[in-house]
C-alpha cells in the first residue's frame, strides 16, 4: 500500500508583482481577515520573494508558491507552478 504522503510546507496562491530580479519573483498574496475589535472585513497583503530557475513567471502571472530552506537573506519560498497566466492588454 502506498499512500501518498501530505505535504508539511505551506503552500500559497498569489499574483507575481515583479520579475526583474535573475531566477526571483516577488508575489504578493491578499487575503481578508475580520477586524479583531469592529469586526469589519479587512484586505491585508503580505509579500514574499520566491525562487523562480528558470525565469518562466512573468509580471500579472498567478503562481503557487510553497515554504522550502532558506535559499538566500529574504528568499525561502519556491515558484512550484502556474495557476493563471496574465491576461495581455
């Protein structure tokens, strides 16, 4: 029986604001959360640099990126895949 083990990284889903760094995209992943003393719906944001080889995710692309080792001072996530490429203007 082989089953398939699940993951322990943590993976998230967010849209590549920058691609000008070699082999680095910056993703920027919003969610909504509820203020903790109104209880108003609020939109945060947080961004992270991912480790992208091959430089094939661009500006506008939505990617999955997932926890991995430190790979350098701001850089411990991975580009793993593409969910949605950019729509062209």
């Amino acid at each position: 029986m082989t089953e398939a083990k699940k993951s322990l990284k943590r993976t998230l889903v967010g849209k590549v604001v920058s691609d000008k760094r070699a082999k680095t995209v910056t993703v920027l992943i919003e969610r909504r959360v509820k203020h903790e003393l109104y209880g108003k719906i609020v939109g945060k944001s947080s961004k992270y640099h991912a480790h992208d080889e091959n430089g094939e995710y661009k500006l506008g692309d939505t990617i999955e990126i997932t926890e991995s080792r430190p790979i350098s001072k701001t850089k411990n996530w991975v580009a793993v895949r593409l969910v949605q490429k950019a729509i062209a203007v």
